[in-house]
C-alpha cells in the first residue's frame, strides 16, 4: 500500500529523531523553559528576521488556532475567516467552545478576498445593530490555505492593509507554512512575519512528530500567555521536546528543505496526472493535489493507494486528494505514476 | 412623530397593566415558585392542549435562545438555524458565547428548507470528518421569522419529522408568535406544540412588559434546568411578575387577539402601500412591512414617523421596516396612511 | 401569613409602580437609549458625585455580577470573594460558567479580611508556580454582606488601598446598598463610588420590581459593554423600565428612605427579640435578622411566620432568617412581635 | 548538577524510544485510529481485567483533566476535589475554563475525606437552596496525591461506595499511577479500574516522552468522545506516537517496574535522610520526598541539586521537594546522599 492520504503519516524526519534520541537522557526544566526552546526562539527569530518576535510551542493544529484567537480576542469579538477555513469545518468547534463566533466570508479556492473583507467590515460599522453583533476583532488565513492553495504577495498585503486599517490582528495559520513557501518565490517566511501579527509555523505536517510554533510579530503577545497555554491544555510538560525539534527543523534550513522536496514531488505527480488526462480540482502549486475520479475507479485504486476522500464532484465522480509530504521519497512518485 | 419602528416600544397591555398593579403589595415567594405562575402555567398548557408541557417563564429573547439552547445540546452539538436567524445574527454571539456553533443553511426569505436540511445532515453524516465536525445536535427556527415571513404547516410537518428521524429536538423562536398565529387559519398554538420539542411564547413583543414562556412539550425538560436558568444570569427573582403577565396574556384570549390586531392594522397600511405603488420587500402576512424607499425621502419619512432602518436595496433605494403591535391603534393607521 | 422570609416578596414601591403606569403607553427606543434611562443615568450620577460615572441598568444579580466580572476580568484571572460570597455560593456556578475561578478567602461575618487579602497576594506573587495558577484579577465584596454585616468605612478603605497597589478593580455588589447605607452613619453612597472601580446599585431588593444598576465609577467601562450585555443574555428590550424606575428611586431620596424604613423596622424586631431572650446569630445593623431557634418550635413558627431556614445550628437548634425590607409595614412588626 | 527537582525531567525510557525510532517510518492512519494504539489499548484492558474498557490516549495532564471532566459533566455540575488537588490549584483555571466550578473539601494530606464527602452531599442535598447552587456532578481524587500519599484501599472503597450511592462519577487522576502502585501492596491497576468510573494511566511522568492514557471502566464513555477530544484541542494528529509508547509501557510489566524502581530509589533517600536526622513533611511512600531544609542551607543545596522550593514552612525553614524516577540510578541516589 501506498501511502499518500496526508502529510502527517509518519514520524518525523531522521534528523529530527536523531535529536530527540542524543538529547533524550538530558536533564532539564519543564513547560519549555530549557535551552533547547531557547535556541530554537534564536533560530526561528534569525530566521524570519524579527529579533522582537515572541515564540511560544505547542504540541497540534487545533489546539494552537483555539489557544491563539481565544487568547488575542475579547468576549465580543469573533475571527472572519473564509468559509472553507479550518477553524470554521474541521475543528469541531473549538473556536466556539472557546466563546468567539467564526464569522465566514466566501471561500474562493480556500482564500480570503480583500475586497470582500473590506466590504463586510464597512457594512457592519455602518450597521445601526452593529452593537448588538459579533465584533470582527481578527482575521484567520491559512497559508497554504486547506486546498492548497496560495495567497499572492499581493493579496496579502491587501488584507494585511486592511488589518491595519481596522486595527484588527492578522493571524496566519501555518500548518503547511514550508510547502507554501517552497512553491513561491517571492514570499519568505520574513515576509510573513511582517504581514501578519501572529502566525505560525506548523511543525506535525513538515517533519515534527508534533508541534506549532507559535510567533507574534509586533510586540503583541498576550498577557501571561503562559497561563493561558496551560488553562486550553496546551502546555506540554516536556517542552524541550519542542525545542529539541523547532531547533532541528530551523537547522541547515532543514524546514524548508523538506518543503521543497514535497513541493517538487507533488510537481511531478501534477504533471502525470495532466498528461494521462485526469481533471484536477482547484489546482495549486503546493503537496496537496485534489483529483477528480470516477466513483467506479475508487475501490481499485484505494486498494493500492491509501487517500483522501475529499468530496462528491457529481453523481458519477469524486473529490479525492493525495498528498506528498517530507517523507514522500522519488521511489513513492515512481510507483504511483505507475498506478495512475 | 408616529412610532411604527418596532413591536415593543411600548409598556405592556393595559389588562397586563392592571394585574400587575393589584397584586403589587401581595407577598410571595421568589423564583416563579408563586400562584401566579402556577395558573399561568395551568393555563398555557390547557390552551395549547398538552397536559405534559413543563413550562418556564423567562425574561427576554436572546437569554431564552441562550438558555435553552444550551441546556439542551451537549458540548459538541451545534444548532442550525437559517443564515438569517436571530440566533446567528443580531444575538451578539450569545449563542457561540456558550460554547455552541451555529450552522447556517441558506435563508429562503427567513425560512429553512426541509430538503437542504435533510441534505444537510445525510452529507454530514456520511462524511468521513464528520467526527471531526460540529454535531448538528438541534434545529432553530423562528415563527414568524425575522422577516415576518411564516412557514406553512407542510413546511413545519416536514422540518418537523426529519427532525424526528435525526433525533434532533426542533425549537421554534416564537417571540412573535401571536403575530404568525393570528396571519395563518390552518396553525394553532397546539400544532406549533405538537411539532416542536421546545418552543416560547413571546411576551415582549406582545404586550407584556417583558417575559417569554419556554415550553418544553415532549417530557424532555433538561434536568436541573431552574439551576442552569441561574447559572445563565436569567432566574428573574420576582418571578411573580412572569406569572401575572403570563396569566393575563392567557386570559380570555387576549395573547391572539392582540395578534389579531396588529396583523388586521398591518394588512390595511399594506393595502395602502401597495396602492399607492409602493414596492413591498419580502412580503409577509404577520406585523412587519418591510418597504423599498428611495433614499432621497427617508430624511424627510423619518422626521414624521420612526421606522427601522433594515439594508440598503441599491444605489438609490433603502429598505426601511414599520412594525404594528399591540399597542398600535387604527388612529394611529389612519395618520401613517395619509403620511404614505 | 406574616411574609419575612426576604426582601422580594412584593413588587414595587407605589411610587415606582405609579410611574411605570403613567409612561406606559409611551413609545421610546428599545435598550436603554431612552430619556427615562438618560435622566435616571444623570439623578444617579449626581447623587454619588460623580459626574464621570458610566451607567448600564441590567435586571437581577446574578446576571450583573456574572455580566461585570466576565466583562472586567482576562481569560486568565478569578475573582477573589469571601467564602460565604454570593458569587461563590449561590449563583449556580454563573461566574465558573463564564470561565473563571471565584478564589475564596475566609469569611469573617461575611466579610474579607484585609489582611488575609494582602497575604493571599503576596504568596500568589511570590509563587514560582504562579504562572500556573489562576491570576487574582479582582476583588468582589458584598455590601452589607450576604449576613447583614457591613465593612465600616476602615475596613473599606484598607481593601480598596490594596487592590490600587495591585491593580485589581475592587466590585461592590449593591444588591441591598440602601439597608447598608442606611445602617452606617460614616459612609455614603459617593464614598462607596469613590472607593470602588465598579459597584451595583440594587434596585430588586429595594423597591423596584426589579433591576440593579451597575456604576462604572474610574473611566473604566470595558469596551463594547452594550455587546457585553447583550452576549451574556442581559439586555432588556425595553430598557425604559429600568430608567423609569431607577429614576423614581432617586427622586426625592426614595432609594435611601426605603433603606431606613428598613433598618429602623429591623431595629424594633431586634431589640424584642433580645428582650425576650433569643439567640441572635452573626448580628448585624441591617435589614436581616439571623435568629437561633429551637427545632420544635419551627413548625408552629412557620405556620404563623413565613421565614428563611439559613442552616443547622447545633442537633437542637436551627438558623433561621427574617427580613424586613421597603414593603414591611409598623403593622406587620408589631404582627410579628405579637408571635415572637 | 543533579536533577531531583521533579519527574519529568528527562525524555523518555530507552525502550520507549527506541518503539518510536523503530516504528518511525511506517506509515499510520492519524488520530489514534493505526494498529499501535489498537495494540496498546488491548495490553491495557488485559492488564487491568476489564474487557469492556473503553480507552482514549491524550498529551498531557491538565488536557486530560479538563476533557474527562468537562465531557462527563452537564453544564449545572461540579467536581468535588481536596483542596490541594491538582484541578483545584496548578492547572491555571483549566476545569472552570470549561465552565465548571471546583467544589473543595479539606485537604488531609492531600486526600479526601470519605466522611466530608459524604457529609458535604447530606448538606447539599438537604439546602433548601440546592438548586440555586452548583450540582455536585462527579469526585476527583489524585493517586498518588500531590503530595505523594496514598489512599488505603478502605479509604478508596469508601469513596468509591459515596460516589455509586450518590450516582457521581469518580474519576482518578494517575498521573504518577506507577508510583502509587509500586508503593501500595494490596491494590492493584485492576483495582483502581473497578473502584473508579474513570481514570488514567499517567504516562508523561513515567517513563513516556508524554501521554495519558484514559480509560472509562463501566460503559460509561461520553458521546462523541473523539470530537470533545478535538474540541478540547487534545487530539494529536499522529495518535501512533501514544500507541507505541503505551504499547511499549504495557510491555514486559515495564510501567510498573519503573514505578518500583522509583520508589526504591525514594526508599533510599528516605532511610538517608531519616538517619541524618531530617524533617521530612507529609511522610508518603512514593516517589516524592518533602524535606524541611533551613534557608540558609537552600542555596548551597540548590548549587549541587536541582530540587523543587515547595513552600515556606516556618521563618526559618522551607518546605522542598526533591523526587525520584524512572530515570533516577542507584549512582544519583549514591551521589545525593553524599550531599545530603
């Protein structure tokens, strides 16, 4: 079996493990206060270019996007983010749990739309009720959005303009950061950094066996950020853990290596796929490659490739999505082309 | 200057008036545990002929959606309610506030439609993420809705028995219910019983000074539910003073005859409107008229007779609402009609 | 049936219900944007000299408390109470509810201690694990406490000192300001203002039908506090109800002369009751009487005496509470001193 | 520098590591659904005699805490807990986070007394204002405690007795489980399972790089388990890295072996230190020790010994932990008593 279904199949990069195996006997303090996160900080800190950032790990996805908004928002505000938008599906409802509304705007291919962003904000402060609705107190993007899809330069600034604007925070989910930015040349990780007010730099789905490392950009942390890590049950007691792998991934530029490496990979596939015909669904230039099938072929071919069922295209056809990873080697592209 | 902006501008109905002011100096006890609510109760549930109701008398709209809401799902249920519902608008994120999502299908002029909620719920059941998901755990709708707009029985008896079949309890917003009743021979308050697993009577709306009665219908009362009624900030003390309303509001049928009234005045400013070439916007037969202005003469409307503001129509046109209530009298029709 | 068992047996001084007869059929804008709250506002401010204050009027206790604590405190702060505190027993759980932690300290009558105030913050401080506890983010108290007793203007003083030097707004819950202030010859209603960030004027308990006004006193109201209320269920529709009864209450000293009806009518009971030799418990110069009285004869008292049973004194005797308020007539005392 | 400040201080036993590095490649279905944790799951309900277990593996302490107990809990309960319990104290609010109020009794050396509890639920139950005050939903007892005692198993069998009386849930918190059970000859693991509703397996202080295994004993699970895992932003992703090192734990009797190891070493220092004639505090007979050391001592202790400053004891003395572990060797115990 081939195993194509997502890019958090396997354990982590055997770099990674190779750290957490030497420093495994080390004595040190708990909830990230050793020096492994320190110098992962310094790392990703050299790295984006932002010498103020504050970095702050935690262990999964979910977690971090509820751990983050709750903690940047008020009673009152809710997060606009697009209707596809993770938090907004496949979150089971943690930003709710956590109090705030997730106020959806169309998704187009995954995105945000500036202009559509401004225009809701204009109508809802001119709104007479304005007062008796959720407050829009941030904005929620992922880069690669779930479609794999990227925001230009372009855009992002536009909506990190508006952000400023209305002085609303710009969050930046970035689970998938190194396979977006190994697909776009004009787009660094500083960049993001100085785009957003707080992002961050997913570590499960690029060659972490776990963690996010969560980055504010502009002095903005949250009072006792610490605190509130621990009340959402997001405090790992191991920090080092997450330093020990933050700091590999942020070594020999191991991180964005791994992005190119899927990038490249999924590349060749895409190109397969066009030339014997398949129908690709909202194209993208990062690892995740969304395949219209026919519902007849499904059976057969996940008999020997292990993917994702995305969605119903029609009556006759599929959604399925298959995804390269750090961990895809040439041999794997080799013999799904095969299959194909 | 002619107050036809909303359905609750004034006290309360003059009989309410008067049973409040005789038992003013008779002492009970506190917490609806008094006579008042006693008869109130025993009333209702003749009225609406359900022996079984359990009902409890609270303050206003909001809190109630609130309350019973949330003492009704469990952590990972959601409700689902039309885009336009009051719950997923104008309640200031009340409902996301306690914890629960609110999944939106589109409106259809206020209304949910029965065939794209069973979708709905057979697309999320058979998604693969849907443990991943929000639970559809219940379904709101508003009767009439929050466009005066009322779903047909068929429509309630569709909704209604997919529903039945998800196991998912049906709550009917009814803070207008006198209104919607009073617009529609073939519904009575027993049927909207009878359909819905929960379900309020709107006094605010309907000549009480404040107050809905929640009925629970099917013996699925939450347990507990006076503590979960304090625990939601909404246990009013005196809640004699539900009672009295209640009571009265049930007394020789004045809750449906001041229904009654207000959609009979409603009708007669409709007739004018329309004669007069007016273009009517989301036409509905209950105590809201929601009308197309040309922006040019909204200043001067405005000066003469207080309306709400609704949405802008176009470019050069604004929709405007007038609302008739209890409290409008025909003098007061008569003088809109030669403004008109 | 003589009624002692609270202060919210009735409803409303003849005045207030004067007025609220005499506005009713006049038609305002909903949620408080009245003139009657806008005078009432004005009467309030002036009266506890305090021309900044910022004033919202929400309906019963439990909702303000939970409202005003939610509102002021950050995910990551509790609310310091004695432990007899209303909020910390009898709420149902509304400020957990609402996502924090009441931090109990002990009951002395009732009261916070300064003292055990000022240490509890410096251990807290000094903890190096308090960056894993819940962060001290205000003071509550209740004046007179939930036994009648009253902080003298000493004690007043040294808590409010304390929570300047750390920064924590100190809240008064009002609930039955007027029998405290009518009680303590030294302290008025401005020293309460001053000496507080935030307070509540309780309006249920003493004369109103119900409302409690809350009096954001140093410039401090948090932000979107419309939206605030709304959210948690708080807002009445018909917000001039409470303007035109807070209004009543501070015209002509009403508020304060029903509090001295009060106290002085507590003061007769008290004293023959010790004349005749009973057991006061936790004594108090207020409207609540806190009497030990043996368990046989509790039966024949309540057929005669509708009262509070507080608690379990010893395996022979019980706590039971009197209480007279606004509405308690000479007659009823000399009724009550008849069965004593 | 030796490391006795805690049990958490190092990564993860040798064997544990080495299932993951051998394990590390292989491609997994994510979110616990692979064949590692299928494994692990079975070796604990075989271990533990309880075929019908129904087990859930999560990150960490306080994550743990907070979904069992808020998933078990309806929105009017609370969890009875000792006062120095760690829900009541070091988890930052986490339990009313989610909503939920922790009810305390008196701590007696970190354990609940089954008499309180049972009086505490006579009490409520007969308050006439129970239903105005939080429910007592569930009994959360530690083992060992936070300070390292343990209950006897009559103390345990008294509680567990209460909580079947009452219909309440006791969940017990294992996080140093193997420490307990090494310690207390006549209980078992099996034990614990059938006296509790609840429990779990702490693995992240013993000898797992981090991981708690959740086990509901009686059928008892709540609905959509997975989804409130999520909700609570405790699902991992790759759920494979908790199954293999569970796996590994409940192999070869390893998680007990560590615990005994532990305890021996504690055993050690214990004799040593009794010897020498120190006060030791809240004797126990697992693997923390509390010393009562002189100030002035501390800081050339803690120059040659990474311990734990407990609390102060007296003007002069402080309280401070040191405590063994897995990882402990009979060298460190060696090289500690040299310093001691």
């Amino acid at each position: 079996m081939l195993y194509f279904s997502c890019d958090y199949s396997e354990g982590c990069h055997p770099k990674v493990l190779e750290a957490l195996s030497k420093t495994n006997m080390v004595s040190t303090p708990g909830y990230g206060q050793d020096e492994y996160c320190q110098s992962a900080k310094e790392k990703i800190k050299a790295y984006i270019n932002c010498p103020d950032a504050d970095i702050y790990f935690l262990v999964g996805g979910t977690q971090t996007n509820q751990t983050v908004i709750d903690s940047m928002l008020s009673n009152y505000d809710g997060v606009v983010a697009a209707a596809s938008g993770h938090v907004a599906i496949h979150e089971a409802g943690a930003i709710e749990y956590s109090g705030h509304k997730v106020i959806t705007l169309p998704s187009h291919e995954g995105k945000l739309q500036a202009e559509e962003l401004k225009q809701m904000l204009i109508d809802h402060y001119a709104d007479e009720s304005a007062e008796h609705m959720v407050n829009p107190g941030m904005v929620y993007i992922s880069y690669p959005t779930e479609y794999g899809t990227l925001y230009s330069r372009q855009e992002l600034e536009a909506i990190s303009s508006i952000c400023r604007e209305y002085d609303m925070p710009l969050y930046i989910d970035g689970a998938r950061l190194a396979y977006g930015l190994a697909a776009q040349d004009d787009l660094t990780m500083s960049d993001i950094a100085s785009l957003s007010d707080v992002f961050y730099i997913g570590g499960t789905k690029v060659g972490a066996l776990f963690g996010e490392a969560v980055v504010f950009t502009k002095g903005n942390t949250p009072k006792h950020m610490l605190t509130q890590i621990k009340q959402h049950g997001a405090l790992l007691a191991k920090g080092r853990l997450l330093g020990v792998q933050f700091d590999t991934l942020f070594t020999d530029n191991l991180y964005l290596e791994m992005g190119r490496s899927a990038v490249e990979h999924a590349a060749l596939l895409r190109a397969d796929l066009r030339n014997k015909g398949y129908t690709l669904y909202m194209e993208n230039p990062t690892n995740q490659i969304f395949i219209v099938l026919e519902n007849d072929k499904l059976e057969d071919f996940g008999r020997k490739v292990s993917y994702s069922f995305w969605e119903k295209y029609d009556e006759k056809h599929s959604i399925i999505r298959i995804a390269t990873s750090w961990a895809t080697t040439i041999e794997d592209v080799e013999e799904l082309k095969k299959i194909l």
